[in-house]
C-alpha cells in the first residue's frame, strides 16, 4: 500500500495509534516545519505601511501553501484511546480514559470528589 502522505515522518510511540492519530502527527510535523514562514507572511500581509502589492503577493503565498501547515488543523488527542472529544489537556486523557484510570489508582492525586 503506497504512502498516504507526501512526507515520510516517525509513527508516534507514546500513544494509541490510528489513522487519525497519524494524520494529527503529520499535521504536527508540517506546522513545525513552516511555521517560521506562515507567520513571516501573515506579519508582511497585515503590514499596512508596506506597499499593497507586496501585501498582496505575501497574502498570494500564504493562500499557496498546504492547508496542513495551519495552527487550525491540530487537535489535541487522547494518548490512550486517539479520540480528539473532551481532552483533558492536563493529562492528556479524553474524559472516560481518565476516569478509568482514576478509579484504577493510576492516576496519583486524583480522587472522586464526592461518594
């Protein structure tokens, strides 16, 4: 089966993977990559005392570039499970894989608040 993405990038270990979680990464790794030339263009396009056809060429560009290089197009992910729904950024757990291991004891400090 030929590659899905047009660059090839290391499959995370640290969490559950899918075909999502994959698609996150890649999306991850093409941020990283031109973030330094998004935000230099956004900067030039939103300059108004440049001239406007440099502001036009820059906003031209940035248009360009792969949608996948945008902050949007990330979402946090559960490590154990690779659902993006309800993350608990802190732990980065969706709400039902943390209350597992909540209850579990995993989770040292964490307790139920009430019985």
């Amino acid at each position: 089966m030929p590659f899905r993405f047009p660059v090839k990038f290391e499959v995370p270990k640290h969490c559950y993977v899918n075909a999502r979680v994959l698609r996150d990464q890649f999306k991850r790794l093409q941020f990283e990559e031109h973030e330094v030339t998004r935000k230099a263009l956004k900067y030039i396009s939103r300059n108004t005392e440049l001239p406007s056809k440099v502001r036009l060429e820059a906003q031209l560009q940035l248009t360009s570039m792969p949608k996948y290089t945008s902050y949007n197009q990330i979402r946090d992910r559960c490590v154990a499970t690779g659902n993006a729904k309800s993350v608990i950024t802190d732990f980065k757990l969706n709400r039902t894989a943390f209350r597992e291991r909540a209850r579990a004891g995993v989770l040292p400090g964490v307790q139920k608040a009430s019985w």
